[in-house]
C-alpha cells in the first residue's frame, strides 16, 4: 500500500519538475520555480514529505522496499537529469 502512494507521489513530483522546467530558461527561474514548488506543497500537502521519511524508514528493515523506494526515486532523478543536461546552465 505504502509503495502504491509513494508510486503516485513521484508521478506527481515527475510532472511538478517537469512543469518547472518547461516554464523557465535560466538557473535563476529554476530556482524560483523550485522554490515556489516547494512552498506550495509544504502549504497546500505536507503529508507530501511525511511519506519519503515513512518510506525510508521502513525500506532500512526491508530490502524489498528499499530496491521499490530505488526505482521510484531513480525516476525523478532521471527526469531532473533530463532536464538539467537538455537546458543551457546560464543564470541570464
């Protein structure tokens, strides 16, 4: 169940960066972007955080969901490595 909501939690956080990449061209925008990302879910959802430290905690006592919690990070990371390897890094 919980790697279910952590599933969907990093589609949604996919397509939040995403938007954030899309919508602006320098460093400084995606700081900004980032930024106020993170202010609108910490307001608006913050059990949103609450479950990638109830997903650590219980991937340390199970090797199952520890290589789970993996794959599902790796997919964020890989759509912020697409983005930050495709856009030139100016800060214009």
């Amino acid at each position: 169940m919980l790697a279910q909501v952590i599933k969907k939690n990093m589609g949604i956080s996919i397509v939040m960066i995403d938007a954030v990449f899309k919508q602006h061209n320098t460093a400084q925008g995606y700081a900004k972007g980032i930024t106020e990302l993170l202010r609108g879910v910490m307001e608006n959802d913050p059990d949103f955080f609450s479950l990638f430290f109830k997903g650590f905690a219980v991937a340390r006592h199970s090797p199952i969901v520890n290589k789970k919690l993996s794959v599902r990070y790796g997919q964020f990371r890989k759509a912020l490595e697409r983005w930050v390897f495709k856009k030139p890094q100016t800060s214009k």
